[in-house]
C-alpha cells in the first residue's frame, strides 16, 4: 500500500513538471497571426470577386474594398484561383518581394499555365521560365534593339497605309493588337506572309483569357479553349521549328536572325538544347507576352490622346519635328527614338493609369514574418500594381493625367512598377518601350481622331480592353 501511494506520488510529480515545462515552452513560444481577411466559398473562394471587378471595368476595386476594411494593414489574406493568397499592397510591399526574390519568395504562376501548356517531360514551366530570364537579354541586347527600330518603323508603315489610311472610322484595339502581333511575328520568328500571320492570330485571344480563369476543363469555358488555342498554336510553331532546323543546316537561315535561331543554336550548361516542343512553349510565351500587354498600351494612349487635346498637341510637336527630319521613304532610327522623351512621359502616363498587368504572384519559399503577421510556408503572394499607381501618398492627385510626374528622376522608388521590379522585372522593357513609341509616331504624325463612344466601359479580362474595341473618327492630316 505505502508503495502504491509513494509511486502515487512521484507520478503527481512528474506530471506536474510536465506541465510545467509544458507552460513555459508555451507561453514562449510567439503566437502567429495570419493577415486579416477572409477565405471565401470552399474551392472558389473570392476568385469571383477578384475577378468580376475587372469584368466591370473597376479591377483595382478588389483590392481597395479590403484594404478599407482592414485599414492601416497593408496586407490582406484571400482565396483565388484556387490557393491561398496574401496581398500584399504599396511600395514598401514591393521593394520587400522584389528584393527577396529567390531568398524569401519565388515567381509563382497559376496552375493554368502548366496544365495549358504542355512542356516535355524533362522540364516544366518554372524552370523554362528561368532559362528564358537568362537567354531574352542576350537576345535585347542594345546593339540588338538599335537594329530592330526601323524593322518596326517599315511594319507600322505598313499596317497604317493598309488599315487606317482611307478610313473614316476603325476599331482601336483589334488594329493595335494586329500591329504589336505581325511585330513579334517578324522579330522572334521572321513570319511576314499575312495568310500565316492570320492563322496564327486567331488562337491567341483565347490564350491569356485561359491563364487567369478558374481551372474547369469542361466544353465552352475560358480554361477549355485557351487549352485547345494553344494546342492549335502549338502544332503550328512546331512545323515552323522544323523547317528552321533545315534551313539553318543549309544555310538558308541566318543564325542571329530572330530568337528562334537563337534558340535553337544555345545549349545550356550541360550542353543540351532544348527540343522542339519547349521552343514552341517558350516562342508562344513571348507571343503572348509581347502581344497583348503592348497592344493594351497603345489603345489607351490613343484613348488618352482622344480625351486630352493638349496632351496630343505636346505630343504630335514633338513628333513632327522627328518626321520632318527624315527624307522620304527613310524609317525611323535609334537616334529618333532617344528624342522622343515627353511622348515616353506621356507613355508612362498611360500605363500609370490603365497598366495593362494588374499584378502578379510570388510563392513564400519559408514560412516568414512581414508587418506582423505570419506568412505560412508555400502559400501565395499577389502584389498589386493599383495599390501604388492610384495610390495619393505615391502620387498626388493620381485620378489627375500629368506626364510631368516622368520629368526628371521620376516617380519614388517601388511606386511606379508597370514592368514589375528586381530580378524578375520584364526583360522584354525596353522592346516594348521601342513598339510602343514607334507606334505614337506613326499614328499622331498622320491622323488626330475623336472617340465615337464617350464613357465606354473598360473590361479587364485579364488584360485591360475598351469593351466595344474603342471605335474612333479619323482626321487625317495634310501634309
């Protein structure tokens, strides 16, 4: 009995120190806050709501609406696309991704990407991604970009004689898209035949409205055909590699004529190249990529112009005087490229206020600390592009179209970031900045133009679109 009770005692003992140690280690231990915010429906979440607010024109609403509500957070968890989600919102929110890029975070897609586009089993569409941040540059090269301007120049030349000479009014946006389309279609592959270019260009619309959609494989939804568009597209370059293969072997190719030669011709470090089915995913990237997100700008550039006469005024002056430089017949140079600085302002300006990329994701790498809250291991982060451009701290009165905010150093560091920010900042900038000024001039220096529909809506889907494809009255100068 007295040892039944002494062992009694001794297991009183142990637990209590148990508990003890249990306590402290407890109270310890710090708590982890998730950000405020809510999960939304099981599987859906709010990727409506995320994504509606575009449909209706007003995409920066989802954001802003919980920012409110969760005010002085600058950070806010949420559902879409099927993943767990934090925003993270303002400069600060952006210098801290960019510069933890590959430390803390990594570049994320939605699983759309890899279930749309099929790259060979020795790969997959984060390590493609890679090796595409470290081929591109060498293919945008200055003395690369310098060669490409009056290629662009002779293209745009072509498009305005063929599409918008002679006519009373056109649509916008479908002949902006078919300029920055044959564009990247001469450049990355050396395709200049219209009834190729046309085939081509009928699957690509498809494509980015698959990318940003809630992943349902069934018959006639955006997933579904943005799967068979670039199943389509892809079947095309494919053919198209082929012959280039040949072509190169007979010295009927040149070897830096475009980036499908380049690519082609570049191993990586282990020495192997890439096979015909990941060339097709990483050239239709760049299609899409280099098509969409230009073609948004210079729509609403000639939106901007349309409703601001003296912004057109400041612009096409300085546009005439770069054109009456030029002898007849002679295209557009480098030199002429670096002269056009308040139409670059004004450019800017445009993407301040309609970027044509909304935001874009990160995956937390390690679970980690921001702002005092716990950002858990493998979830996402979606930084917003609105939080800063329409942000009045960032930019004072920032309904308010001001080119000058360009003058000089510019914008505060991390608040002005259409092309993203540090190791992942869009390699294909200063290309774009090129297509986008070449463009400006060939349409101020021949037409001013009014808009036919005052307030038409403007859809984001993923890209910003004017709903009825900006319809406008050309007037055509004298020259």
């Amino acid at each position: 009995m007295e040892l039944l009770f002494l062992c009694g005692i001794i297991l009183f003992i142990l637990l209590s120190l148990i508990s003890l140690l249990f306590l402290h280690n407890y109270r310890s231990t710090p708590t982890y806050i998730l950000p405020p915010g809510k999960m939304g429906l099981p599987i859906i979440g709010e990727s409506y709501d995320f994504l509606s607010t575009g449909w209706k024109g007003h995409p920066e609403k989802f954001i802003f609406n919980r920012l409110s509500k969760y005010k002085p957070s600058q950070v806010f968890k949420t559902s879409i696309l099927g993943e767990k989600v934090v925003v993270m919102c303002g400069a600060a929110c952006n210098k801290f991704l960019f510069s933890n890029e590959n430390k803390l975070v990594e570049t994320w897609f939605p699983s759309t990407i890899s279930k749309m586009f099929p790259f060979s089993t020795q790969s997959d569409y984060k390590e493609e991604t890679k090796k595409m941040m470290k081929l591109i540059p060498t293919f945008f090269k200055p003395e690369a970009l310098q060669r490409y301007v009056p290629i662009m120049d002779k293209i745009a030349n072509r498009r305005m004689e063929e599409e918008w000479e002679g006519k009373d009014k056109v649509q916008v946006f479908q002949l902006a898209k078919r300029y920055t389309f044959w564009l990247a279609c001469r450049i990355f592959l050396s395709i200049e035949d219209p009834v190729h270019l046309a085939n081509f260009a009928g699957s690509f619309n498809r494509i980015m409205s698959g990318i940003y959609s809630i992943p349902i494989d069934l018959p006639g939804t955006p997933f579904n055909r943005g799967i068979k568009a670039v199943t389509v597209l892809v079947r095309e370059l494919r053919e198209i590699i082929k012959q280039r293969k040949l072509d190169l072997a007979d010295n009927k190719a040149s070897p830096t004529q475009d980036i499908l030669s380049h690519m082609l011709l570049t191993s990586n470090e282990d020495g192997r190249f890439m096979n015909e089915l990941d060339i097709a995913n990483n050239i239709l990237g760049l299609l899409v990529g280099g098509h969409d997100t230009v073609s948004a700008v210079c729509t609403f550039i000639v939106k901007f112009l349309a409703e601001l006469p003296h912004i057109y005024d400041a612009v096409y002056k300085e546009q005439m005087e770069i054109a009456k430089s030029k002898a007849p017949g002679e295209h557009l140079t480098w030199e002429d490229i670096q002269k056009m600085k308040y139409s670059w302002n004004a450019a800017c300006e445009v993407m301040r206020l309609a970027p044509p990329v909304q935001g874009a994701f990160r995956e937390a790498l390690y679970g980690f600390m921001y702002a005092g809250f716990q950002i858990p291991k493998g979830w996402k982060l979606y930084w917003s592009i609105n939080s800063t451009h329409r942000n009045p701290e960032c930019f004072p009165k920032p309904e308010i179209f001001d080119p000058t905010r360009f003058d000089g150093s510019g914008p505060a560091p991390y608040t002005y970031v259409p092309f993203g920010g540090g190791p992942r900042m869009c390699p294909g900038k200063e290309f774009a900045r090129l297509e986008i000024l070449v463009f400006m001039h060939n349409i101020v220096k021949r037409f001013k133009w009014d808009k036919l529909i005052p307030e038409e809506t403007i859809v984001v889907n993923p890209m910003p679109a004017p709903a009825k494809g900006l319809p406008v009255r050309l007037h055509p100068h004298h020259l």
